[in-house]
C-alpha cells in the first residue's frame, strides 16, 4: 500500500472524490503542517495553528497508479488559488502536497509539471516535508457519506466528486 498526504481545500472533497475509485483502499481526514500539538478542527478553522486541512489517500499501486492519484487531485481543486479554495479562505484551506521521502517529492514534483499543462496561471501548490499527521474528528469521516443532503456536501462536494467522476471514469468502483 502505498499513501500521499494531500491538503486542496475542504478534506470532505478529498475524501469522497477518492473513496469511489478502484484501488483506494481508504482516505482519512485530519491535519498536518501546522504549529500545534493535536490541534482541533475549531483550532484549525480559526487559521491560527498553521496546519491544513489534509486527506491521507492509501491506495494499492497494483490498481490505480500514483500520478492517477495525483492526477485526480489536480482535477478536484484549483491550485492556482493562494490560501483558499472558493469561499474556504486562510491557509488551513491551502494547496499542499506533504512528501514522505525524495521519490516522492519527485513524483509531486511531476504531477505539478503535468497540472501546469491543465491550468491557465501559476500552480501555487505548496511542497512540504511530511510532518505528523493529527487524525480529524471521528465526525469528519467519511463525511459525505454521513451527510450526502448536508449544505456544504450539495453545493460543494457533490460537483468534485462528479468532476472526477466524469475525467476517471474508467477507474470508478
């Protein structure tokens, strides 16, 4: 198995765009990048910790392949927004990719490259070293799939996931 560590907004996005794919085996929520110790998601929220909201995606290569993974994530945000995505606005919201190693950071790296071909103006994802991972509130996941009728699940998830949908097809579960 095989994990990335991906911040592109709202971490309820992530996790359901992923989860309806072959190969994914799980996505958890939570936090990294940030100043505190087992930060809270209100302390998150409030853009004081530093940290991002973020999606630990563990998938097996053997099905889905890691630029797939990363090419998905450049499809279900726009990386070209500076602390924010939509109306989620501070850096808790911020475009990150957090490698665990040098592969990793080169395997970002590319995937960046490539997204620079998708978007019009600069990519402004961030590349940090993986720091710890602070787990999200039991109630943070699998969001959408406890919530599918919750206001932020309607007007924001719902057309990620159907975006990803529509451009990977051919790997949906």
């Amino acid at each position: 198995m095989t994990s990335f560590v991906l911040g592109g907004g709202c971490f309820w996005c992530l996790d359901s765009s992923y989860m309806q794919f072959q190969g994914v085996i799980d996505v958890v929520v939570g936090y990294m990048g940030g100043k505190s110790d087992d930060p809270s998601y209100e302390a998150v929220c409030n853009g004081n910790t530093g940290h991002a909201e973020v999606a630990e995606v563990i998938f097996d290569e053997s099905v889905i392949s890691a630029e797939t993974i990363l090419d998905i994530f450049f499809t279900i945000h726009d990386p070209r927004q500076l602390n924010r995505q939509g109306n989620d606005i501070g850096t808790q919201y911020r475009s990150v990719m957090f490698y665990q190693d040098d592969a990793q950071r080169v395997l970002f790296e590319d995937a960046i490259s490539r997204a620079k071909d998708h978007w019009d103006g600069d990519i402004m994802t961030e590349l940090s070293p993986a720091e710890t991972f602070w787990r999200g509130e039991e109630y943070h996941q699998d969001f959408f799939a406890k919530n599918p009728n919750q206001g932020s699940c309607n007007a924001v998830v719902s057309p990620k996931k159907a975006k990803a949908r529509a451009a990977f097809s051919n790997l949906l579960k």
